[in-house]
C-alpha cells in the first residue's frame, strides 16, 4: 500500500491479498483450517505465526485479514480484529481489557444494548461504572479516579445525535492512564479520524455503513499491535466472536463505494434536516451540522460532514408518531442504519425500549423522537414522503 493514498483508494485496494491466479476481486476463503507442511511447522505456527500464516478461521483467515487490513489502513490504526458482529466487538474492547475491580467512566447516552453490558453486566463481573453526561466535560473530569482503567463513548450519541468533544475526554483520561475507548459508527470512518483525536481503540458495528446494504453482520475492534495482540485477540480467539470469512468478504466490497454513499446521504441528510427546521409537526430537528444543534461548532470541528442520520421530535406524542411512521412509504420502518435504504425507528419502543421511564427520560428519549437513517434515495422524494407523512400527524 501507497502511504500517499488516499481515503478513495484505501478503500479499493489497501490489504489485497491475490492468489496465484491472480483474480481481481478479492477471493472467499470459506476454510475452517488450514494444513502444515509437517509437525515441526504446526508446532512453530502456534508459537509464533508470520503475515500470511494462519491456524483456524476462529483466530484468523486470509479473507477476514483482508477486510481487517483495509479497515486498519482507512482508519490509521495499527492492527484490528474483525467480529461476528457490533456488538460482539463493544463486548471484546470492554470484556477483553477489563477485571473486577476496575472503573469505568461511560457517557450514559448509548445505544441500548451498549447500555445493557455497562449497566448490567459489566458490574455483575466486579467492574464499577460511572455514567457521566458526554458532553459535560467537568462531569468527566470529576468522574475519573485513579483506578479509571477505561472510558467508553459513542462519538454521536444514539439516538439524540449529541456530539462529544473527543480530544478533550482524551486528554482528561489520559491524564488518569485511562484507555478511551471510542464507539465511532454515527460519524463514520470516512467523516472522523478517531484515532487523530486521541481515541486508543476504536469500535465500528460493519452491519451498517461498511455493509451499507442490509446484508450481514460483522463488527470490527481497531487500536495498537499491542492492544490487538494482548487484549483483543486472545479475549476472541477463546470466546468465538470471529467473523466469518464470507461476511468479511461482503465487506470488503462494501468498502469499495463507502466513500461514495456516505457522501451522498450525508449531503440528502443535511438537506433534509434544513428543509424540516420549522415544520409545524416537529418540535425539534437534531442533526450535527445545523447551526442550532448545541455541539454545531464541535461538529464542524471533528467532523467533515455531518453523518448520515438526523433525529426529529415529532407532536402529539406516541399517538401522532405512529401515525407518522405508519403513513409513511419510501422510507422503512426499520432498526437498522447506515442502509442504501432509507430507515426509521421509535427508540421509545424499539432500540430502547426495555428502559424505564425515568432512564428514557434522562436520555431525552421521549414518545416523539425518531431516529431517521437516510439512503440514497432520491433526497426530494424522500421529503416528499416526510411531508406527507407529516400531514398526518
């Protein structure tokens, strides 16, 4: 790989690995295992194994390597670890680093699952948490102890679209030799360089933008050689969370147009979220790069664009969001984001829905909110769809 490449053709052709054929589209190595020569190389390839040594499909394959290499190259990272899922990678960079006894600083607002492992599970193994505002830095600051061994946060909140002054927390934990742990999936790998503004391990659930088409599932754990060898590897290798050399395979072509999709619903995202503000069916319309959003300048800042997802606050509560989401055509009722198709979720009764009242309300996750994940549509039909759908609010 040319070091002077850029993001356009990392994403075509960084971490290639050709046969002896010599075939242009990287190949399926759909392979459980793999043979050795003899005794003694078996022996030395669990020892040590080189660049393009492999054991077995749970510790690493030559497709998965690819996609792990390219994604490695996009983001400036090191090394990284492709998962079976998301989540899968949030519970390695979590599980994998950390013991009883060990704090944890995390924003508190979270994708529900992520909430799950850091409210629930993490404190059942002996880790204490500490949930903190993530865009209050005194409420950071105040939180970190010396026994902080790792902060975790989504770069853009979910689903509230709050943006967190990265370089900042970065600097506050580092002062702690805590570990900041970034999941970085709204502002994308092509929008932040997370790494450029003092994260030390970054997440990304591939399911959305990389795949970007509704097809697999896959995550992916991105940091140093060193946190990959002695903290996610190992934690993975024994646990089973690897992705499959099919699902890496979709990925890799994935990234080939990320770039491009990206690029194109950020800029449908934000002509949405202009056209929207002032609507008289929506109390508020949260996207980062509109002037009255509360982190606008930290955006514009951290960010080359604004990201693919707005959130709108719809009147009349749950009743008139559903008949909102309900009247809708273009755009799907959906979970997911980061889709060639437009998507949209109540989190009030899907991704968030096993909080009480008192959390959502905390969260700001009220009976109105929707979380909208733009495609490629074309950007005025898909206003045309809101508009309409809207009328019936």
């Amino acid at each position: 790989m040319s070091e002077s490449w850029k993001n356009e053709t990392r994403l075509v052709h960084a971490g290639a690995r050709r046969s002896q054929y010599r075939e242009v589209s990287e190949a399926i190595y759909l392979t459980q295992g793999f043979v050795y020569e003899n005794a003694e190389a078996a022996e030395a390839r669990f020892i040590e194994s080189g660049k393009d040594e492999f054991i077995y499909a749970r510790y690493g394959n030559p497709t998965v390597r690819m996609f792990e290499d390219r994604m490695a190259a996009l983001e400036g990272a090191e090394d990284a670890f492709a998962t079976a899922s998301g989540m899968a990678a949030v519970n390695a960079a979590l599980f994998g680093a950390l013991k009883a006894g060990d704090h944890v600083v995390s924003a508190k607002a979270l994708f529900g699952s992520c909430l799950y492992i850091l409210e629930t599970l993490l404190p059942r193994y002996g880790v204490d948490v500490t949930f903190v505002d993530g865009t209050d830095l005194k409420a950071w600051k105040a939180a970190l102890r010396e026994d902080t061994k790792l902060v975790f946060l989504e770069a853009i909140s979910n689903p509230r679209l709050e943006v967190i002054d990265i370089r900042a927390v970065a600097g506050l934990a580092h002062a702690q030799r805590a570990q900041v742990v970034v999941d970085n999936v709204f502002a994308t790998p092509v929008f932040q360089r997370t790494l450029e503004l003092g994260a030390d391990v970054v997440i990304y659930s591939a399911t959305k933008h990389i795949d970007g088409q509704g097809r697999c599932l896959g995550g992916i754990v991105l940091g140093s050689k060193a946190y990959i060898a002695d903290v996610i590897s190992p934690y993975l290798k024994h646990t089973g969370g690897a992705l499959s050399p099919f699902n890496a395979w979709v990925m890799l072509k994935g990234l080939e147009t990320l770039q491009l999709r990206c690029d194109a619903q950020a800029k449908s995202a934000l002509y949405l979220a202009q056209a929207l503000q002032g609507h008289d069916k929506i109390d508020n319309v949260m996207y980062p790069f509109l002037p009255d959003h509360a982190q606008y300048t930290l955006a514009r800042g951290q960010m080359s664009a604004g990201g693919t997802v707005l959130s709108l606050e719809i009147k009349n509560g749950q009743d008139g969001t559903f008949r909102f989401l309900n009247a809708l055509e273009t755009i799907l009722i959906s979970n997911n984001l980061g889709d060639a198709k437009s998507l949209v979720t109540h989190p009030a009764t899907t991704t968030h829905q096993r909080l009480d009242d008192a959390t959502k309300s905390d969260l700001g996750i009220t009976p109105g909110l929707v979380r909208l994940s733009i495609g490629l549509e074309n950007a005025d039909d898909l206003l045309d769809d809101l508009n309409a759908a809207l009328a019936r609010v």
